[in-house]
C-alpha cells in the first residue's frame, strides 16, 4: 500500500499542466480611485446574512508581533481572511501595523495587501496593494449596515466621537444609507473632520467640545478612537440611542464603560472574536455581561433572524471580520480585473 503512495499523488506523467498565470499586482492609488465605502456596502450587508447562516468560513485571526531593533519596529502582523461560500474568490489579508520607525524614513507606520484567490482553481489572482483602504471601506460599510438595520428612521442626529480615518467611512457609509445631522466631537481633527464631510456629502455637520455634548444630542453615535479609556457615560446618553462601536479590534482597547453594556441590547459582528478583542471583553471580564447576554450578531439582525424594532439603548460592537475582507476582496476583483492593465 505504502508504495502505491507516490503515484496517487503525481498527476500521471502522460499529462502537461500549464502553470497559473502570476496574480495581477494593483496599485494603491488605482484601488483608491476605482473603489469607495458605497461599492461595498451591497457586499457586506450580503455577508454578514452569510455569516449567520453559517456561510462564511472566517478562522480567528492571526498575529505576528515584529520586536523592536535599532532600525526596525515594533511592528503587528494581522492576518485576517475568510470565504464567503459560493463566491468566486476568497481573500487573505495582511495588516502591518505600528512600525513607529517609519516615519523618521519618510513612510507610513502601516502597509497592507489583500490576495485575492479563485475559489474554483485556488489561484492566486490578484494582489490589492491597499495600505488599509479596503480595510477602512469594508469597516465604513459594516457600520452603515449597523445604521441602517439597528436604528430607526427618525434617529438622524448622528454623533461621530473620534474624527479620524475610520470616523470618515463611517461618515460615508451612513450618508449612503439616509441624510442625517452630523455632529463631531475629537481632541484632534474635529474641524477638518467637519469641513470635509460638508463639503463631501452635503449634510451639516457641528462640532462640541465634549463628549458630554455630543451624546445628549445624538441618536446614534459611532466610537472610533484607539485607546484603551471609556469615551462616554451612561448618564449622558439619550434613552433611546444606537452605539456603533468600531475602536475596540485588540485585547487592549476598549471604548464603552461596562455599565452601558450592561444596560443594552447587544450585538456583536462576530461573537467569538469581540468577547477576545471587542467591547464585551471588558464586560465579561468585570462580570457585567456574559457571552450569553449577547442579543445577537449583526447578521442575525440583518436577516431577520432575530427582530430589529429595538427600545433603549442599542450596542453593536464592530471588531472587523475576516467576512468583510472576503465580501470586498470579491468586489474588488470584480470591479478592478476589468480595468486594462
Ligand atoms: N473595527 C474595525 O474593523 C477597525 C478597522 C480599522 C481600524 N479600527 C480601529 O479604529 C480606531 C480608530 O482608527 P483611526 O484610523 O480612525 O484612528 P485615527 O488616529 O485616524 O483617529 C483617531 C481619532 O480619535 C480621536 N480620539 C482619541 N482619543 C479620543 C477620546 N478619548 N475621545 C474622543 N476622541 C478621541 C483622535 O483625536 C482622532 O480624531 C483604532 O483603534 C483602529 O485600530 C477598527
């Protein structure tokens, strides 16, 4: 038996295969110009229906820690993937982040690539030299799906805390689902925040100059800011309010104190990975919340699966999925492979 093994593996020699052609390479400023938040969002909707049906194989990611050296690091490798069943591609994403040396070189602190493979051949067909802008699309249109299916029509006061990268897809990815009033609050970059969102989408946007503020106006609120402080109070929030909560995508991040947990509707994009890097890492880990107080995930809700007419306060709770890198990894090549070389 042992014997007869090699053959089984060798395609007969009789046979010639032709090898794959190599994957195409496309360059950020091209991805930048052919792909916004709003291609995506269709797809991403689409996928997290998919995940709650048990129709997405998404691994929990992976983590490559860089140590630092004279000349290099410290530095993240996040490896994040997934397959969509019945699409014709799968997707394996790198993010690199936090190489703090860079800058002193005259480049960036973050890079990134989506591989984009044929699901029928397993091919590898093309290489999306992205540096985090599918990442920030995919993340913007996972955030209008929360709006759209977690907060009624007539929530349009829309408050942004954080006004950086991820506050603006949000931004766009909400404007593509109804008008709404903006409202900013941010240490850093609330004007410039306002006047491009104006200017971008036509809607107004205020900026206050607290958090305070901002949440007794707001219907919805999205959170994006990186650190590791609670950025609202319970107190604050009006009683009926839908917090998407963006910020918390690692083990050392969290956004929203655990009594505001405690005291919502919660729904998470994928359980399994915000009770290890999202905002119900915290809650579990002072013993507000457990696993099973989780609603639902956002594709239950999308669905139908589980009703949507929500009272209170409402938490969706936005890690980043492998889902969503497959979802527009697939558009991406869609859209981008017509495109002459
Ligand atoms: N969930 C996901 O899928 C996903 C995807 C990408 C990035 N992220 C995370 O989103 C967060 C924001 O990323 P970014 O690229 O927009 O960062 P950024 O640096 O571009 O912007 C951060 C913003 O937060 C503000 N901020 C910081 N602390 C604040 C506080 N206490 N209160 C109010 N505002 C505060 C800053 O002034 C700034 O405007 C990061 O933690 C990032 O890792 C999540």
């Amino acid at each position: 038996m042992l014997s007869r093994l090699p053959r089984l593996l060798r395609p007969p020699l009789s046979r010639s295969l032709a090898s794959f052609p190599p994957p195409r390479l496309f360059s950020y400023d091209k991805i930048v110009a052919n792909m916004s938040v709003a291609d995506a969002i269709p797809a991403i909707e689409d996928c997290f229906i998919k995940l709650a049906q048990g129709q997405v194989d998404v691994p929990m990611p992976m983590h490559i820690g860089i140590p630092e050296s004279g000349a290099a690091g410290p530095g993240d490798c996040h490896v994040k993937g997934g397959h969509v069943i019945g699409a014709s591609t799968w997707t394996v994403k790198l993010a690199n982040v936090s190489f703090y040396k860079n800058p002193d070189r005259g480049l960036p602190p973050g890079s990134g690539v989506f591989i984009v493979v044929c699901s029928e051949t397993g091919a590898p067909l093309g290489i999306f030299s992205e540096n985090r802008y599918l990442t920030d699309c995919r993340t913007g249109a996972a955030g209008g799906v929360a709006f759209k299916h977690c907060a009624a029509p007539g929530m349009d006061t829309v408050g942004f805390i954080g006004a950086g990268a991820i506050a603006k897809v949000m931004a766009r990815a909400a404007s593509c689902i109804r008008p709404f009033r903006g409202v900013v609050y941010a240490p850093d970059g609330a004007e410039a925040f306002k006047k491009e969102m104006e200017n971008e989408l036509s809607m107004p946007f205020e900026v206050v100059d607290s958090a305070e503020k901002l949440c007794r106006k707001s219907d919805v609120i999205y959170t994006q800011t990186p650190g590791s402080k609670t950025v609202l109070e319970k107190k604050w929030l009006k009683d009926r309010v839908t917090i998407i909560a963006s910020g918390s995508d690692q083990p050392t991040k969290q956004e929203l104190p655990t009594d505001v947990m405690a005291a919502s509707t919660y729904i998470t994009d994928l359980t399994n990975q915000c009770v290890r890097v999202g905002e119900l890492r915290s809650a579990v880990k002072d013993g507000s919340m457990k696993e099973s107080d989780v609603y639902a995930e956002l594709g239950e809700v999308v669905a139908g699966m589980k009703p949507s007419d929500f009272s209170g306060i409402v938490v969706v709770d936005l890690t980043g999925t492998g889902a969503q890198d497959a979802a527009i990894g697939t558009v991406a090549w869609d859209k981008m492979s017509k495109l002459p070389e």
